[in-house]
C-alpha cells in the first residue's frame, strides 16, 4: 500500500472539494494542478455583460502533473526546507501557499498547435473535437535548447502544473515543447495507437512518435542547441521509456532528463487511489450523493462566512486553515479526484476502440446524444476493473504469451531497471512522503538512482512542484549547458535536417496502427457494464442539473466551440498582438470601473448595505485618482471588486434558475440569469450608452461592444474542449450551477 492511507469509514466529511481558485489559472499553478490534471474549465459571459462568470480552476481527473553525478546535489534535501504541510494528503491537496511559490513571468510567447497523427482515422461523432492532437510550443527569440515536457495523469498540455513547467523553463531561457499524457482524451483519440492508454511502453512509442511529428512541424520557427526531457507523476515514468526508446532510434539524444515525482508502478498507485475513495467515504460508493452533500455545503460555508469575492486570494488554502479537514477526508478528496478523471479516460478508451464496456458495443454515439448517464456508469467503474475488464484483456489478446503479472510487471520502472541504473543522464526529484509510493519504493529510488536523486522531506504528491526550492533546483539541473549546436553528433544534425513524416513513418510499422472503425451495420450489443444496473430513477446524482433541452444545448455548445476557435479566438490573438501589456491592463481596468455600476446598482437591489457602500467607494476611488478607471488604485487600498447582477438579485429573492439554458457565443446560463443578462444590458443602456452619447452613435456604440467583448474573451483563460473530456458538457453545466449558487448565497 503506498504512503499511509488512513482508513476510515465513519468519519464526517465536510471539507472542500471540485471548486478550484482563480487565482491558480493566472499563476499557472493550481493547488490541484497535480491531482486534476485534465484541464481548467473557467466559464465566461462574453460582450460587455459581465468581465468574469466564472473563472475558477477543476481539474478533474488525476495523478486525483545530461549532467553526471558530480553536477547533483545530494541524495535527500539537506538545507532547512519550509514547506508548510506536514500532512501528505494536505500537501496534494492544497499545494504551495503563494507566499512560498517562485516568481515566474506572468506572459510567455506561448503558441499552440495542432497535429493530424493519423490521418485515415475515422473519430467517433462524439468525439468530434479529438481529431488532431493539441500541443503547445514556447520559443525563445534566441538559440537555446529544447525541453519536452509530458504531462502527468490525464493532464494535457496546458494543465496547471505544465503551466508552471512552460513559465519556469522559459524563465532559464529554453523552448518548451508540452505534450499532453497519454492517457488524456485528446491523445487518446487522435494520438494513441492502441486507444487504451496506461501500457507504458506502448504509451511511450506513442509519445516518441507525437514528439518527432511535432518537431517537423515547429522546426523551422525554432534554432535548437540541445534537446531536453522531463514530466511529472506518469509523465515522469513516460519520461524514462521515452528517453531510452531515444537511445535506440538517435532522433533527439536528449543530453538530461529528469523524472518528476514518478510512481514506481503505475498498477499498484492507481490501486491506491481507488483505495482512498473506497475505504474513507462513509458507507462507501453507495454514499457519493451525501459525501458531495457535504462537501459542497462545507465549501459554501467558507466561501459566505470569509472575505471572498471569488476564488482567487488563495482561498482553498483558507478554506483548509478554516475547517482542518482529517487525513482520511482528504484522502476521499483525492481518490474523488482521481475516480472522476479516469472515466473520461475509460469511456473515451471505450468509444474508441468499441470495447462494449460502457457504451453497448457497436452504438453510435452523435454529438447532440446525452452522455450524462454514460458519466454516473464511468465515475463508478475503478481502475482495478478497467483492468481486469478492458485493458488486460486487450493487451493478452495482443500478446498471446503475456501473463497477468507479466503485464503488471511491464507497467513500472522496474522494466527499465538496469539502464536507469547506468544512464546518468537520467535524473530523479521525489518527495520522501508522496502518497503514490508504497513501502519500500522510495528506498529502491534511492538504490536505483543514487547520487542523481534529490529527494524533499515533505510535499505529497506534486504539491510543492512550485515551490521556489523545486523551481530553483529545476533551473540548476537544466542550466548547465554541456553541448552547443556545433558539438552536437553529426547523427542528430542531419535527423534534424533531412527526417520527413515518410521516413518516421517507416521506422516502425507497429505505430501507424489504429483502432478499426466501427460497422455501421452491426447489430448492438449491450454494454458490460449497462446504465440500467447502475443508473436508478429515484436516486438523485450530482451531475444531474434540470435540462430539458440537452440536445439543442449541446448542439449550442459545439457552435460555440467553433465560433470560439476560428472567430473569437484569432480576434484575440490579434489583440495581444498589436496591444502592449500596459495598454491592455488600463483597457481592463477601464471595463472593470464601468461594470462596478451594475455591481453597485444590485447590490443597492438586494439591499446589501455594506457591499454597495464598498462598491461605490470603489468606483468613486477609481474614476477619479483612477483618471476615470484605467488604474485601479480600490483594490490595493483593500477595496476588491465584488460581482453581482440582476440574476443574482433574482435569485436573492428566491426565483429558481429556471431550465439550463447554453445561449449562442456567451455560453452557460438559465432562464433566470438569461433575464438578468437582459435586464443588466439595457440598464447599461440608459448609465453608459444615453449619457456618452452611444446611443446615437452606432460606429462608436459597435466599438465600445467589441473592444470590451475582446478585453473580457482575453481575461478568461478557457478554451472549449481543452479538457478533451467527452464529459465537458456535463461537468461546465454542473460547475456553472454550483457557481451561481454560491454567488447568491453569498
């Protein structure tokens, strides 16, 4: 078993959960950026009706992110360290408080990119937005060396904690190639070859085979010196099969790699969080609906009784000084985490490859059909049964001879024992207290690596990743420079120069394979694992939020995703272009002065005294010693803003939400706060537009709208789909709820 999981079946459970700071997206590092890898979903009313809906971080999905020896520090972390958390548990969850993190630059010259793996493969409708492989590249303006960073568990490419890998990498003066895990949807769908994630060798020829795609498509914009490799949690043990899956095809000769945090066997860490779901939830699985009860009435008690005005301000670890939850708790927490992730990887793995475990085998699936029922049946399957019921299954039919310890022994580091042993290119960072280890791996590490290892006393789990200690040995690690351009082999040079997709393509022909395509003639067989003997009608769930027009909300939501991608997206992009940073701050500032009427004239509305005081002495602070808002000078002066509108007023005086409703380009809302949208605008109407004389002026009214729809789409770090989640829907519906049930009670 790894690190001491408590074990405890009756205890309370009031701690927070599935909510994640704002504040975390902004500093790329979220405190669960390393337990929900799979990505940030921050919900946004575009237009000039609202600067933020919501802007907070869920990751849900899990991990719940060439020197020689003389060159390394010792093996365990001598100097005094002053990471707070001496629980494991309470370091994963909450990770680094803000004060201890490491200053990193706040803008990067990030660009993403999108790759065809495969290009005669046929994705599921449903899947409709896993067709290319998204990754993300920053450049210096310089030579430097390249490091290619693999996301942990279920992450992609731009989860927190690979945000605070892009921002510390470049800060050392590298490029930065990020690459989402295998087992993220995204690269389920359009990258892995097998469609069943979580073999480590076949996971890694995946990876190798992204890796070199990738390089031809980015290497004309980039002059790369040396190439460099890292990842975190599985990423890290990715990391290690991709490096000596290098040594053998010479295309990169990574010159360092460094392991972050990696579990010694994939099998038994993942066992281990299933343990922690089932063993500290009180009554089991059975109890979820009380559990997440409790959680989120604990959360909202928080977020009411403390001086929140959102998410941002490290709440989460205000929340944790507040209520103190047991070990047991947060190992349920975390467990949660990892469960919730690993359905979209299982039912994704299941679409794809048309295994019948959870969809019925040869069921077409449009994008319009509800997937909410599939979610309750995936958040219930545990990675023990995807094991035993899809992934060894598949993978002894594959090779006939494997055995099932044969195959549990193929998903750890031990496979690589001997050349981890004696390739001292290789190096390790740990945590002496990480609760993905169980007894005696921490040793075997120490035994394995020797001098190459820095093992930290405390940290959990990629808790303490940005920590300014962790950061700092980071950039020591990659910074010295042993090779330049013109020392490198002569191998690589021409690699670099001459490889094309035909030549990578017939380096190995077991990798353009791909999951057949579905029959559309085959008759249907039922699932494994049937709605009908999970799902029951008199139970409520908490994904399940009054929906009545899902199929047209869907349909909505994928217009958007486009109308996003191609139209709002580049408009942005243009923005950050040609605007300094200076110049976009005042135009934010300015929008955010003008929304503080709306904020004054609901609060003023729902008879909130104090708020509409604060508000006001906010607004008259920064119009005048602001010169008209463009700087804001409330906030420092402990004035922050607090949002309200008309839908909350509605909602203040006890009006429901009304049915979900997904309203072309401004995303999430209900009939309710549809109402107040309108309300809010033309109020707007008779405040701003009447007495600046827009009202008239249709040249300059259509200026005003677009430039604060820009400012507003550029604040908001969300992007349709990045999670890859066949579940996204169901989850910013379920998030845009509790939200807005928090702001009214608020």
């Amino acid at each position: 078993m790894p690190h001491n999981i408590p074990n405890n079946r009756s205890c309370g459970s009031d701690m927070n959960a599935l909510l994640i700071p704002e504040q975390s997206v902004a500093e790329g590092n979220s405190p669960f950026g390393h337990l929900f890898p799979c990505s940030r979903l921050t919900f946004m009313r575009s237009g000039s009706y609202s600067i933020r809906m919501i802007s907070w971080t869920i990751q849900v999905v899990v991990t719940v992110s060439f020197v020689v020896s003389a060159y390394l520090p010792e093996p365990v972390h001598a100097q005094p360290y002053d990471f707070p958390f001496a629980s494991p548990f309470a370091a994963t969850v909450v990770g680094t408080p803000k004060l201890l993190k490491a200053e990193l630059p706040r803008k990067i010259p990030i660009e993403d990119f999108e790759l065809t793996v495969f290009r005669d493969r046929e994705v599921p409708d449903v899947l409709w937005y896993n067709k290319t492989l998204r990754y993300s590249l920053v450049a210096q303006d310089h030579p430097a060396p390249l490091i290619v960073v693999i996301a942990g568990t279920g992450a992609s490419y731009n989860a927190a904690n690979m945000q605070a890998l892009q921002r510390v990498f470049y800060q050392a003066g590298l490029h930065v190639l990020s690459l989402s895990s295998p087992t993220h949807p995204n690269f389920i769908g359009a990258a892995s070859t097998t469609g069943v994630p979580g073999h480590l060798l076949d996971d890694s020829r995946d990876l190798y085979r992204v890796m070199t795609l990738a390089w031809l498509q980015i290497k004309e914009e980039i002059e790369v010196t040396a190439f460099y490799l890292t990842g975190y949690s599985l990423g890290a043990a990715e990391a290690a099969y991709v490096s000596k899956l290098d040594d053998e095809r010479g295309i990169f000769q990574f010159q360092k790699v460094l392991l972050i945090n990696p579990p010694v066997s994939l099998y038994t860490s993942a066992l281990a969080f299933d343990t922690m779901l089932a063993d500290n939830i009180p009554g089991g699985l059975n109890n979820f609906q009380q559990f997440f009860d409790r959680v989120f009435h604990a959360f909202s008690a928080v977020y009411r009784e403390g001086a929140f005005v959102n998410f941002g301000d490290d709440f989460l670890y205000a929340a944790y000084q507040d209520r103190q939850p047991s070990d047991s708790e947060l190992a349920a927490l975390i467990g949660l985490s990892f469960r919730l992730s690993a359905a979209s990887m299982f039912f994704t793995s299941d679409v794809v490859t048309n295994a019948g475990l959870i969809k019925p085998k040869n069921l077409v699936l449009s994008n319009t059909d509800s997937l909410t029922d599939y979610y309750k049946v995936s958040s219930r399957v545990s990675f023990r049964e995807y094991f035993d019921e899809l992934f060894s299954p598949f993978f002894q039919t594959r090779y006939p001879s494997l055995t099932e310890s044969g195959l549990v022994h193929s998903l750890s580091l031990r496979e690589l024992d001997a050349y981890l042993r004696q390739t001292p290119k290789i190096g390790l960072v740990h945590n002496a207290d990480d609760i993905i280890l169980s007894p005696g791996e921490l040793d075997y590490l120490r035994d394995v690596f020797g001098s190459r290892a820095t093992i930290y006393p405390r940290g959990g789990h990629c808790g303490n990743l940005t920590h300014r200690d962790n950061m700092a040995y980071l950039v020591e690690y990659f910074s010295h420079r042993e090779e330049s351009s013109q020392d490198m082999p002569s191998h690589t040079t021409q690699t670099r120069d001459t490889l094309g997709t035909s030549a990578l393509l017939s380096m190995n022909p077991y990798e353009q394979q791909a999951p057949p395509p579905m029959s559309e003639d085959a008759p249907v067989i039922p699932a494994k694992r049937p709605v009908s003997e999970i799902v029951r009608a008199d139970i409520h769930y908490p994904i399940d939020v009054y929906d009545p027009l899902e199929g047209f909300n869907r349909g909505v939501y994928k217009f958007n995703a486009k109308f996003d991608k191609y139209v709002f997206l580049p408009v942005v992009a243009g923005y950050r272009a040609v605007m300094p940073d200076f110049f976009e701050d005042r135009i934010s500032n300015f929008f955010s002065n003008v929304a503080d009427i709306r904020n004054f004239l609901n609060a003023l509305f729902q008879l909130k005294g104090e708020v509409a005081l604060n508000t006001l002495g906010r607004f008259l602070v920064n119009s005048t010693f602001g010169l008209g808002g463009f700087f804001d000078h409330a906030t420092p002066l402990g004035i922050p803003q607090q949002t309200e509108d008309f839908g909350q007023t509605l909602g203040h005086y006890g009006l429901g939400p009304g049915p979900y409703l997904v309203l072309p380009i401004f995303g999430p809302s209900g009939i309710r706060d549809t109402t107040g949208f309108v309300v809010d605008s033309a109020a707007r109407f008779f405040y701003l537009f009447t007495p600046m004389g827009l009202d008239t002026n249709t040249a300059g009214s259509s200026a005003y709208t677009l430039t604060n729809s820009t400012d507003t789409r550029h604040q908001v770090s969300f992007r349709y789909y990045e999670t890859g989640s066949p579940f996204e829907y169901d989850l910013v519906r379920l998030l845009y709820t509790k939200k807005r049930e928090l702001d009214i009670a608020k």
